[in-house]
C-alpha cells in the first residue's frame, strides 16, 4: 500500500503540471513534494532503525552464547577465513542457547513487526523478521510470509523458506518456482548455479555452460539428488534455494561471527547450510582478553546426494554404488529433518516385461537392522522414466521388516528407488539404481532380471509363485541352497537349440588376497559354469528356475551371470555376497 499511495502522488503532480495553471495549483504541487520528502524521510529513519537493532541483537548474542570448547579440528577444509569440520557426533553434544537469547529475539522480532507495519514494502525488514522467525523455528513464519507485501518474487522466496524449514518441501517447491519465473534474469542465474556443490570433474564442465544450459542440467541433477522419492517435492532443492535466500539475507546484514560479509561464509552456506546453533570459546590467553571463538554448528549428521560424475544420457548407467552418501571430505552436505541417520538398503529388485509395462519386483529384509528391526517404519518402490513424468509407485504406510513391493511401470529406461523411513525420524534408508529398457521382440530372445527365492529345494512356476518367495536383499548365508528365477521373451525357430549357461564369478577380491592367490598361500576359486540347452521355439514368456548350492563356494561377492543365445547372447547379472 506505501508504494502504491506513493505511485498516486506522483501521478496527481504531474497531472497538475500538464493541466492549465490556477491560482490554486502551485501551492497544492507544493504540498505533494513535500509530503513525499517527508515520507522518503521517515522511511529511511525506519529502515535505519530496523538495521540499528538487528545489529545489536547480534551483538547481544554473541555475548550471552554459550561457552564450549569443540577441541582441535580434524581434516579441517580452510575456506578464506574459516575452517570447516565435522568430527564426531558421539563425543559432544552443543549446548542449545540460553533463555536470554530467545527474549533477546522474540524483542528484535517485535520492533521488525512494527517496522514492517509503517515500511509494509521493505524487502529487507521482511527478509530479517522471517529469517528470524525460522531460525527460532517459529510457526508463524509461513503465516507472515504469506502476509508479505514487499516485491512480489522475494515474498514468494521467503514463503519457500518459511514452507522448507516446516517440513513442506513440494509447497517450498511451489513457492520457490513462482520466484524465480519472476525474478530478474541475473538473480535466477545465480539461484540455480550448481557450481559450488558438484564435485571436481563435473564442476569443470558445468562452469563452461550458459544459464540456459545450466537449467536443462540442473532439471536431471536434482532428480538424481532428491534424498527420497517417498517425500513430497524435493527437499534437496528446496534446501539449496533456502541456503541461496540465507546468503542474500545475511549478505547485508550484521552475522553472528562477528565479521564482514565475504564469498567465503556464501561458499559454506551453499555447501553445507547456515548454522543452527551457535556456541563461544572464551580467550586462551592469559594476559589480555581478547574477544571470544565463534563457533556455528550446522544440523548433522549430513550426507552427499549429488553424484559424484556427471548424470550420464542412459539411466542405466547410474547404479547404486555410484551414490557415495558417505563421501568425506565431502564436497556438500546436508541433514534431512526428517531422520536422525541415513543408510544404504540392501534390496533385490528385479524386472519383468508384460506387454507394453514392466512389473518390478524389490524385497528387503531389516529384521536384523539395529534401526529398522526394532520401530515401525513406512516402505515406498517407485520408478521414473524421467523428472517431468509421474512415478509408477507402491507406498506402504506401515511395512512388515520382511517384505516384498511390486509396482507396473512403462516398459522403457527406468530409475528404481526403494526407500524405507522411520516412523519416530530415528532412520532413513534407500536403494537406487537405473536400468535400461528389457526389448521384447517375438523374432528374437530376451531375458528378464534374476531373481533369487527362498523355499528350496521346491522351485516357482511361475512369476505369481516366485514374488512372494523373493529373498531380501542380495546377501545369502553360505549354508543353504537358493532357488534363482527368470523369464525368457521371445523364440527362435522350431529346428534351432537355445544354448543356455550360468556362471557364478568372484568379484571384489581384496588386493591382499589376490597376493596371497599369487604366493599359492590361498586357494584359488575357478568360476563355476552350469550349461544346457532347449527347444529354441519355447514361447513369448516362459519361466525359468534352477536350484543353486552355495555351501559349493567360499564366502565373498560373487556376480551370477545368466547368458542365453548364441551370437548376441540376451545376458542378466547380479551380484550377491556369500556369508
């Protein structure tokens, strides 16, 4: 309303100096010049004001933060004048702030309000009282964001920060798009530069793109990052923009630290976020007293989602083991709200065609998982041919620890998570893989994934027979014999053998043992190969089972390969591990 009264006054002055002069106009043009030189006045005084006391509460804070000492930073990464660490959570727990710090803010938040009432287009008020707000985890912050009068594409900023730090990713989603479709070009450049969260080799090609081809990228790279398909929106986004709006919230006004705004504290909020507590380490000296160690913490455990090489063109090639959550020193992180830890599941997923869908099989076993064993939890499968399409998926509100997901999903490339959450936010833990189209051409031979079953030495008939029998995961106690199913697609003519064969291989032997195998010190383990034929003309879709005994190989990870056909043999493989 102060901006739009201002445009009228404006619009009456000059209508009264196009006009013909009257006795009565000079005096009146007088009056209006007046009036907005004492409104641009009082609007200065405010805002003034407003900066005075964000600053003092700063500096009140600093001073009543309270006082722990971390011990020497590990693996420090020095970036300008800060180092950066993580050390371990299970040695300290941070202090929350005191009493004394929340009045302090809920007073600094009162005067904002007051400030945003007389000054209700201020970008920079409105920024502070929801930076503000959110910081102290105030629920009213989306409420106020929603009441933002300042310029429109910064309200819509401030609401995805508001909705982020609630919990509401796909709104913060929402919000955040709104803001950048009518933010200036510059800003909306700077708001989905990627650069400072990828990793060497694809930071090097990222930074040669234009915006345009930056923001084709970013659509797949955020994709492959989202944390867990299973939430609504995309947290791992909505972080970043919220870490990007931090930037520009604190870029121009007084920090905790004490310190000048620099590239340096923008470059580890990008990275890692903005601290969520803040703690003091008084002066070591003895002999003056010089100002105390401000030490931010931000929200841990964090984890790496981004892929550590460029998202390839073919789904196929991103695989589970591409994903290094854990990577340290890590390039980024970040801390879901939503769970206390975060851990790879180890699941068997497996494809079959009909007709112009997929079918996809995942089963898992926790009942022996210190996190998942013991609390209830909710399990999703969910497939995506792309980020612009809706997921095929299947999402269990509350999952036995033993269990088997199915979902049916177009028939071309896919990529496949199964996720599992906490109900208490104690964990979180995925699965993910890409895989490309299984053909289906009547004139040839293709062939499923494998999947292993339990229940031997009775083997399915069939794929109905053999999902709920689906063993969980890919790890197998050494002791006991497993049934392994498939499908073949397709025939060859009627005259024609189908030579078919299973070879079971080692892989991932350790560089000590292939030592040891090379000083005849270890045994060394031949392949073992299982090889046979049949009718070529056996049908479109025929199942297929053999019973394995894996007593018969030594423990370790071992690839099972299946080969059918001569010449351009269809081929499927998993890898298991032996116990």
């Amino acid at each position: 309303m102060g901006s739009r009264a201002h445009s009228s006054l404006l619009a009456a002055a000059l209508a009264l100096t196009l006009s013909a002069p009257t006795s009565s106009a000079q005096p009146q043009l007088l009056n209006a010049s007046a009036r907005n030189t004492q409104l641009r006045a009082d609007s200065a005084e405010i805002s003034k004001r407003a900066r005075a006391l964000q600053a003092s509460f700063e500096r009140r804070r600093r001073q009543m933060l309270p006082r722990f000492y971390i011990g020497t930073a590990d693996h420090c990464l020095v970036v300008g004048r800060f180092c950066e660490w993580h050390p371990n959570l299970t040695d300290y727990v941070i202090p929350d702030e005191g009493k004394n710090i929340i009045r302090a803010r809920a007073e600094l938040l009162r005067e904002l309000e007051k400030a945003s009432i007389e000054l209700p287009g201020d970008d920079w008020i409105m920024g502070q009282r929801i930076r503000y707000l959110t910081e102290g985890h105030d629920t009213s912050a989306v409420y106020v964001a929603r009441l933002c009068r300042a310029t429109r594409w910064w309200c819509d900023a401030l609401l995805g920060l508001a909705l982020h730090v609630g919990g509401n990713y796909a709104g913060s989603d929402s919000a955040y798009t709104a803001a950048l479709d009518a933010a200036p070009s510059t800003v909306r450049c700077h708001w989905l530069n990627l650069s400072p969260l990828l990793d060497d080799d694809i930071r090097d090609t990222y930074k040669k793109m234009t915006c345009g081809q930056r923001e084709a990228a970013d659509a797949r790279i955020w994709w492959v990052a989202d944390p867990l398909f299973m939430t609504p929106g995309n947290e791992r986004r909505t972080e970043h923009f919220s870490r990007v709006l931090h930037t520009t919230l604190e870029r121009d006004a007084a920090n905790t630290y004490g310190s000048t705004w620099g590239g340096d504290l923008a470059e580890l909020i990008l990275r890692f976020g903005w601290a969520e507590k803040w703690t003091q380490e008084p002066s070591q000296s003895m002999y003056y007293q010089s100002p105390p160690s401000i030490t931010g913490h931000e929200r841990e455990p964090g984890y790496h989602f981004f892929l550590t090489q460029q998202p390839p063109d073919s789904l196929a090639l991103i695989v589970d083991s591409v994903f290094d959550i854990y990577q340290f020193p890590p390039r980024e992180m970040y801390a879901p709200v939503y769970t206390r830890a975060f851990v790879r599941l180890d699941a068997q997923v497996a494809r079959f065609r009909r007709g112009d869908s997929t079918r996809v099989v995942a089963s898992y076993d926790v009942s022996t998982d210190t996190i998942f064993g013991k609390r209830k939890f909710a399990a999703a499968l969910i497939a995506m041919g792309d980020p612009g399409t809706t997921p095929s998926s299947t999402l269990l509100p509350e999952s036995p620890t033993k269990n088997v997901l199915t979902v049916s999903t177009p028939w071309k490339e896919q990529l496949i998570g199964v996720e599992l959450l906490a109900k208490d936010s104690a964990g979180a833990a995925r699965w993910r893989s890409g895989f490309a189209e299984i053909p289906l051409d009547s004139a040839t031979i293709s062939v499923s994934d494998l999947l292993f079953v339990d229940g031997a030495p009775s083997l399915p008939g069939d794929l109905n027979e053999a999902i709920p029998r689906a063993h969980g995961g890919t790890t197998f106690s050494h002791d006991r014999k497993i049934g392994l199913f498939w499908e073949l697609y397709g025939k060859t003519p009627l005259d024609s053998a189908l030579p078919i064969s299973l070879t079971i291989t080692p892989v991932d032997v350790s560089l000590l043992k292939r030592a040891f195998r090379a000083l005849r010190i270890a045994p060394r383990f031949s392949p073992l190969s299982i090889r046979w034929q049949e009718n070529g003309a056996a049908g479109v879709l025929s199942a297929r089972s053999v019973l394995l005994d894996l007593s018969l190989v030594p423990p370790g990870k071992y690839a099972v390969k299946l080969e059918v056909g001569n010449s351009l043999a269809a081929t499927a493989t998993r890898v298991i591990e032996v116990k």
